[in-house]
C-alpha cells in the first residue's frame, strides 16, 4: 500500500512538472510570434516614415528651386542639385554640382520603397511613396524657382 502511494505521488508530481513545462514552452511559442508581429510591423513602419522624413528634412533647407523631372525629385541651392528618385525599389539621392547629368547607379541608396512618383498639379508637387506593404503616404510641396 505504501508503495502504491509513493508511486502515485511520484506520478502526480511527474504530470505537475510536464504540465508547467509544456505551459511554458506554450508561452515561449506565443511570445516569439507577438515579438515577430512587432518586428515586421516596426520594420515597416520605419521605412515609410525614415523616407517621408528623409525628403521633408531635404525641403526644410532653404533651397533656390524645387522642382520635377519625370518621377524625379530636383533641389537646387546655389551651384549644387540635389535628385531624389526611386531605382530598383531603393529611394536613392544624388548630390552634385548643378548642369551635370544624373546617371543610372550614381545614387547613394537612401531606404527601400515599392513606389515613388511626383506629379505636378497646379504649381503644387504632389509627391507619392509607396512602402513594401502598399501603405502610401502623400507629401504636397510648392514648385520653386524652376
């Protein structure tokens, strides 16, 4: 009789232990998925906002003239320019002097976007980017000088 106790407390604490293991490991799981979640979606989030940022800090400069040409973002300030354009999913920039030609890979690669577009409407650039979830911000910037 004293062995079947032993035996079954054993038994019972055995299934305790499994029990809070497998609860644990269950927690684990959980955590790792809503850490995962949080990542992707600040990930996200990031390059959106790292590229709208990125040009409204390049508009707050005093520059000569803002203007576009095609789905290119143009600066001037003074015998400098500035292009911001998308190429291959990336915002990239390109700084030089002013009259030189911008070039296909001369760019430094700013953060990826899926789309950059810049449409004129009446003395407004209405600037698009797309981020690689499809969320789309909208900037609207005066035409300067150009």
């Amino acid at each position: 009789m004293n062995r079947q106790k032993n035996t079954f407390a054993s038994l019972s604490l055995f299934l305790v232990y499994a029990m809070f293991a497998l609860l644990a490991l269950f927690l684990v799981v959980i955590g790792a998925r809503v850490y995962e979640n949080i990542v992707s979606e600040s990930g996200r989030v990031h390059d959106s906002r790292t590229a709208v940022t990125y040009i409204q800090n390049k508009l707050r400069n005093r520059l000569d003239a803002v203007g576009a040409d095609h789905d290119v973002l143009v600066l001037k300030k003074g015998d400098l320019v500035t292009y911001i354009y998308e190429q291959d999913g990336t915002l990239c920039e390109f700084y030089t002097l002013d009259g030189l030609p911008l070039e296909n890979g001369q760019g430094e690669k700013i953060v990826a976007v899926e789309d950059f577009s810049i449409r004129p409407d009446n003395g407004q650039l209405v600037i698009r980017l797309t981020d690689r979830e499809g969320f789309e911000k909208v900037l609207h910037v005066q035409e300067v000088g150009v």
